[in-house]
C-alpha cells in the first residue's frame, strides 16, 4: 500500500498493489491463474449514501499490472514485492516491481504513477457498455461529498479498467529474488542513480545500480556468519545502512561497503559503484568527502587513463597477506581455490608463466585441479583478474615438497589423500556450478 499525494489534496490516492485468482482463467487454461494488480481508492473516500454503499469503498478501481521482456516475450506474472521511489514531483515518483514466473525466473519492472494515474483517469470500464455517469467511476469528490448512488453501481459492478499498467522491464535473473529495496544516490557527478539491494532465496542479496546504459550486477553480500534465508531487509536512508534480519541474526550493513574493492584506483573505479570513489589512495565512501574530487566512473566502459597510474599489465595489489606456502606431498591430489571478487572481470591461475586454468566472469571460484603431484608442479601459482585495461595479482600460493626444506614442517600443510572422498569432489564441483550472471 502507498499513498501518493496529487496536487490537490482532495485528490490524493492510495495504491494498493496484491495477486488475485484470474478471473479469465477458468475459460482460458492458458491463462495464469494467479494474476497481479494495482488499486486506486480516493484517499479521503467517506462511502455512499445508501446503507449498503456507506460501508464499501465507493472509488475503488484496479487493472492488471504487466511486467514483459518484449525482446523474448517472457510473462512475468507473480507479484513478489514493490518498492516506491518518492519524487518532489509526485508525477515522476517511481515505483519498482518484482516479479516472478512459473520457470522461477526474476524481473524488475519500473512503472510511473503518471502512466497508472493516467490509465485509471482515462480508460473505460473492463465490459462496461453502458453511459458514463456525471460523477466518472474512480473520482475523488471535495469536501463532504460523496460518490452518487449511479456512480457506485457502476464501479461496484465493473471495478476493473480496461487499461493494463505496463511497466518498463529493467531486467530479468535466473536468480529467484524475494525482496526487493530501492535507494537513490547522488554520485560524484551530482547525477542521481537508482541502486537495487535484491534479496535472493539462497540468503544473499545483489546490490545492482541502473546505468545510462543499463543495470549492472555489482556486488554480491553475505550478510550473515552462516547461510540463512532473509526474513525481512529494510533501508534506512538517513543512515546509508542496509538492515537485515533472519531467524537468528539482525544485522547493520553499510550501503557505501567500498571496503570490497580493496585500496586500488583500478578495482575501485571498475567496481561502477556509486557510492564509493577513489581519493588519498584509498577507496573511501563519497560520503566522507562531499567536497573533495574523488575519481569515479559510472560507465560499462571506464576510460583507461582515469587513474593516475593505471595497472595496464601486472597489478601490484599482492600483499604478503595474499601469499601462501601450502606443503603437498608427491602424487597427491590438491585444488587452488581464487574467489572471483568481480563479477566482470576474467580470472587466470599462472604457473611458470604459463596459464594452467582459465575462468571466465559469472562465477564465485576460480579452481584449479591437481589430479598427481609431481616435481614439476612445484612452485607459485598466481591468480590474477583482468577485467578491461586492469590487471591485478589476487593471490599467489607456492606449493612445496616437504623434502625440500625442513624450515617448511609448520608451514599449513594440504591434507590431501591420493583418493580423496566423493563428497570432496562433489563439494567442489558443487563450487563451480554456481554462476552468477544477469541477463
């Protein structure tokens, strides 16, 4: 439900959104029997004159609301969640809708409230052949006034308009999102960008800002210390917080969570986030620097010279904390694991300079697999992302032959067996079956 003030108070609205059974449905088994909707009722709605009139509202109307992909023309048609963008100009609030299918695919869908207002002003009356009364179905009245007995019959008979309120889709994800929050951002540029915070059934929630060029998916937060389903998630914008709840844990989350580009201009400009910018060598929230000149860029393509020293081959973001010694013993089995930070950028083990596994952008690991351990294995292994122009060094792990040099006897050993157990294997193909793309 949401109340939308109109530029004159009596006619102020309130706009309910909800799923109902398809009244289509059961003469048309193509239909889906669940169908969602959007209702308007006259905020200052007082009932009718008649006792049965008095106690129902009497300015009640709804039409279907319609979320397409017009290029695949997938229907998607379960209302799942509605967040409202408030405007100065009540005419150019927006109000973003979530969607799902029968396939179990998401949607995001934008409407604005003058497309719906317009729709339930203008459209005819779903089967309604008869005369428009004086007093038109859906009119808000002044003062004590209320809607006239041949008014009510009408919209108490015929309450849907003929209209559908169809919505711009902003995308669709084989993700199966359950809730859906809004927040508008002033960036560095002093345009203002919508970011979705979209909850996922698996307990995550994907941040997604809406580029001129359209959305990018660009970053995925685990909110809890171990995996639980979302109960409730609510954005608190005099804060900039994110506050998440599940059966066990509430959590406060910082909106500008610039930490997770690291403190390098390049992962910081290309993360396209825009709350964060870069500035003193740090990638620092814009928040805390309202005056200064932090360098952002939120464009799919990043200009190559944006920063003042651009990483256009190896990167130098290795820390000594992003290197390992791991002992593997010979004809061992063992697997290098590199999380995949960006959802954009391509990950490459190296290994005396020579790429032995590739991963392309969409998913959470990049893995490489070592069925037999032999000396020629032996050695570092570097993990590094390129996404555009920006090369940067993720992790480096050196791999030693526990023969070679006692000063290794306590550094972490791999335990690997030469047959490791089904549920290991399983677990890791588990890894990388998980993809992460929006489409």
């Amino acid at each position: 439900m949401a109340p939308i003030q109109q530029e004159e108070a009596y006619d102020d609205k309130i706009y309910f959104f909800f799923r109902e059974d398809n009244p289509d449905w059961p003469n048309n088994p193509l239909a889906p029997r669940k169908i969602s909707r959007v209702a308007q009722v006259c905020k200052g709605d007082k009932g009718g004159n008649g006792s049965f009139s008095a106690a129902k509202w009497t300015t009640l109307l709804k039409s279907m609301l319609v979320c397409v992909d017009s290029a695949t023309n997938r229907n998607f048609d379960w209302l799942q969640d509605v967040f409202i963008v408030e405007s100065d100009k009540w005419l150019q609030t927006k109000i973003y809708g979530l969607f799902l299918n029968e396939w179990g695919y998401s949607a995001v869908c934008v409407y604005s409230v003058s497309d719906i207002s317009e729709g339930f002003k203008t459209s005819p009356l779903k089967n309604y052949s008869g005369k428009t009364p004086a007093v038109r179905p859906g009119q808000c009245l002044q003062g004590t006034e209320k809607t006239p007995p041949e008014t009510f019959k009408v919209i108490d008979s015929y309450p849907e308009v003929a209209a559908q309120m169809n919505g711009e889709i902003i995308f669709y994800s084989k993700h199966r999102y359950q809730q859906l929050g809004v927040h508008q951002v002033q960036a560095a540029d002093k345009e203002n960008y919508d970011v979705l915070y979209l909850a996922t059934d698996k307990g995550s929630i994907h941040k997604v800002v809406i580029l001129p060029k359209g959305p990018m998916n660009i970053l995925e937060i685990h909110p809890f210390q171990s995996q639980a389903v979302i109960l409730a998630m609510i954005l608190d914008k005099t804060r900039n917080e994110l506050i998440v709840a599940s059966a066990n844990e509430v959590v406060q989350l910082p909106m500008a969570s610039c930490g997770a580009y690291k403190n390098n201009c390049g992962s910081c400009v290309l993360s396209r986030d825009p709350y964060c910018g870069w500035i003193n060598e740090k990638c620092t929230s814009i928040n805390e620097h309202k005056n200064g000149t932090l360098l952002q860029s939120l464009r799919h393509d990043v200009p190559r010279n944006i920063c003042p020293t651009s990483n256009n081959s190896e990167g130098d973001s290795s820390s000594p904390s992003s290197k390992e010694d791991l002992i593997v013993t010979l004809n061992a089995r063992c697997f290098l694991n590199c999380s995949q930070e960006s959802h954009y950028a391509d990950y490459t083990w190296i290994h005396n300079n020579r790429t032995v596994a590739h991963c392309t952008s969409g998913h959470r690991h990049c893995l490489h697999f070592i069925d037999n351990m032999t000396n020629e294995l032996y050695g570092e292994y570097s993990c590094v992302s390129k996404e555009d122009w920006f090369h940067q060094t993720v992790i480096t792990k050196c791999l030693k032959n526990p023969s070679q040099d006692s000063k290794f006897k306590n550094v972490k050993s791999v335990g690997l067996a030469s047959v490791p157990s089904l549920s290991f294997w399983l677990g890791l193909l588990h890894m990388i079956a998980i993809v992460f793309t929006i489409q």
